[in-house]
C-alpha cells in the first residue's frame, strides 16, 4: 500500500477489497466496521425485544452527528437522505428562482431542476456540457440577472475535475445560493465544505458505507431560503400526534424529511462516518491524492492517454484513460478478465477510481493490461 505511513494501520485493516479494485466512483466496498453494524442491527431487529425499533432509528442521530462534524456544519443544519439524488430533488423544488447547472452533471443533478421546472416551482439554466468542466469562468460567463442559485458537483463523475468552489462562490457573489452535489468529493477529498449553500453527498461511494443513506448539510441561509415543498411526514412538529391537522414544518434541516429511514443503513453511514473522523479526512484525501498520482504515472509510462486533469488541485479519485481509437470496450473487458473494476463511459474512456487502502501491484496491473490497447 502506497501511503501505509501516513494512515493508521488500525484504518487500513478495516477493509478487504480485492485486489484489482478500481471503481470507488461507483462505489466503495465498505468497511468491517460496517459490516458488523448492519449485521448487529439486522440481528436486534430480528429479535424483536421490546424498544427495539427506537434503539434501531438512534442511529440516525449517530450519523447525523458525525456528518455534520466532519462537514462542519451545525447539527441542525444537518439532515440524513437515502440517496444524495433525494436531497437533490428536495433543493430542486424547494429553492425557487432560476438554477443554473451545467448540462453535463450526472443525471441525478439535471432531472430535478428539470421537473421542477415542469411543475411550474422553479426554472433551469444549462451552462456547459457533457465533459465541459465548471470552472468560475464558465460560471461567471453564464451568470444572468435572474439566476438566484447555481449546482454544481464538487467533482465531476465524468472528467474527475474538481470544482473551484470557493473561486464559483467568489463569481456568484454572496447572495446567490450555491448547491452542491458532493458526492465524488466527500471522504475523497479536504475540502472546505462551508462554500455552499448546501451540499447533499451518499453512504456507497469514497464513504465506503454501502447504499441506502446520505446527508445532506445546509448553511444558515441554504436553510433559510431553501423551502421543504417535499417534506412529508416525519419533517414536521409533533409528527406522532396523529390529531388531523397540518403541522408546521420542522425550523432545522429535519425540514426536508420524507419518512424514517432504514436504522441498517444510516448505521452503517455512521460508522463509515467515525471511522473517516478516526482516520482523519485530510490524511485519506491525502493518500487518495497520492496514489491517483501514482496511477496517472503509471498510465502515461505506459502509453496511455489521461482525459482527467492532470493538475493536483484540479482532482480527487477520479482518474480517466482515453482510447482514441474506440477500443475501450475491449480494453475494459481485458481488465475485468484480470480481475480489475472499473467503469466504462461510451467506446473511447474508462473511469478509474482509487482509495488509501488501493495497493501499488493494483496501479501497476491496471496500466500494464491497458498498456496493450494505448
Ligand atoms: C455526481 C453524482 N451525483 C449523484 C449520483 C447519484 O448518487 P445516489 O445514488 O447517492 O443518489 C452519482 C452516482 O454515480 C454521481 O456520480
């Protein structure tokens, strides 16, 4: 393992992915830590003694508290989701004013401004394009008068390019919202998260805490403006007494729930989420750093075109092999045959995606097989 050195080793021995593992932009297998939560959880709901569904639906706050620690947002601006592409609806609907977006974002974050335009609560501006990178000068270049909010990915899914967001908020000025679909960038990444107005990220991927739960995080003013138009139920006051009348919405970010969520998976987010905390963000991202370096080397020594950016400062885990000559497809077939995941886009670019616990003879087998198709 790469940067050994630089994590403890307690971290490192949580996980057993094998060998060959390149795709933690899909998702990141999780940790024994969460393996043993969902069992234990599963196992108390199996028995059924008495308080049960309580102590299970605890977890929550568990997640909550850990998110909202290692976000840096206050607990109250801080809610759980079951997908980031949930969170992602509720900021469509509930932020109003026109939204630009680029029309190249992973679909979960173009959809929900487009049926919100549709149901008449919102409107959409599209910048950019498929692998057209978000960058303050595309941003400032599409701002008009009436956008009242932008979204944007924190790392694209496509290119791997890390948004500049505090050079985005700088473009947009202080008064336009900035929303954030985290999720390629939370846990891959020391990012100061209080740039945005909200930022909505999932358990499955650089977390490492499997599917089923996500959070989302706003800032006073994200909270304050952005409206809960599809909160149900469980986000408003006094939801158990059941009296036929509506209630208030919830003041903090407990606004925007739907329903419960499943004690199995935000327990598992909150031990991927402690075990991150225990670790130390900044020295995964830094690992994480390092040996996607190591592989953009590797690929190039290789012969192999990189289409992520090359530049530290413009990448987290995300690294993308170019095959000019339309042979990805093959390419990508001979790596699942040597027991390598990874992602194939269309026939010309495979996504790869490494973590602190991904080995060198993983970086150096990916690039050699590749190597035959450069
Ligand atoms: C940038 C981006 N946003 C959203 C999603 C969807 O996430 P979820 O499944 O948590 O809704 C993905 C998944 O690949 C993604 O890459």
């Amino acid at each position: 393992m790469p940067q050994a050195t630089t994590l403890p080793a307690s971290y490192l021995a949580q996980f057993s992915e094998q060998p060959g593992y390149l795709n933690f932009a899909s998702y990141g297998p999780p940790s024994r830590d969460v393996l043993a939560t969902s069992a234990q959880l599963m196992a108390d709901a199996a028995a059924g003694a008495v308080g049960t569904a309580d102590k299970l639906h605890a977890e929550d706050l568990r997640a909550r508290a850990a998110f909202a620690r290692l976000v840096g947002f206050d607990l109250d601006n801080v809610t759980l989701l079951p997908a980031t592409a949930y969170g992602l609806m509720q900021l469509a609907f509930g932020v109003g004013g026109k939204v630009l977006v680029s029309a190249g974002e992973f679909p979960a974050n173009v959809y929900p401004w487009l049926r919100a335009q549709q149901a008449g609560v919102g409107e959409v501006a599209f910048m950019g394009g498929a692998r057209k990178m978000v960058t303050p000068e595309l941003v400032a270049a599409s701002l008009t008068q009436e956008i009242t909010a932008v979204a944007v990915s924190a790392v694209d899914f496509q290119t791997g390019y890390r948004a500049d967001l505090a050079g985005i908020r700088d473009v947009m000025g202080p008064h336009r919202l900035l929303l954030v679909d985290g999720i390629q960038g939370f846990a891959a990444v020391d990012q100061d998260w209080s740039m945005a107005d909200a930022v909505a990220v999932g358990s499955q991927k650089w977390v490492r805490g499997g599917w089923g739960a996500g959070a989302m995080a706003f800032s006073d003013a994200g909270l304050e403006r952005i409206k809960p138009v599809l909160g149900s139920w469980t986000g408003v006051e006094n939801p158990t007494s059941y009296d036929g009348l509506p209630h208030e919405p919830r003041r903090d970010a407990l606004k925007f729930n739907v329903s419960n969520l499943s004690p199995f998976a935000t327990g598992a987010f909150a031990s991927a989420l402690e075990l991150i905390e225990e670790a130390g963000i900044d020295a995964i991202a830094a690992s994480i750093a390092a040996t996607t370096g190591v592989l953009i080397e590797k690929l190039e020594g290789a012969g192999v075109d990189i289409l992520s950016p090359l530049e530290a400062s413009q990448r987290a885990g995300i690294v993308v092999a170019g095959f000019p000559t339309g042979n990805a497809a093959e390419a990508h077939t001979a790596l699942a045959l040597a027991g390598i995941s990874a992602t194939l886009h269309g026939s010309q670019r495979i996504r790869l995606s490494a973590h602190a616990t991904t080995d060198n003879e993983t970086l150096s087998h990916a690039a050699l097989i590749l190597a035959g198709f450069a």
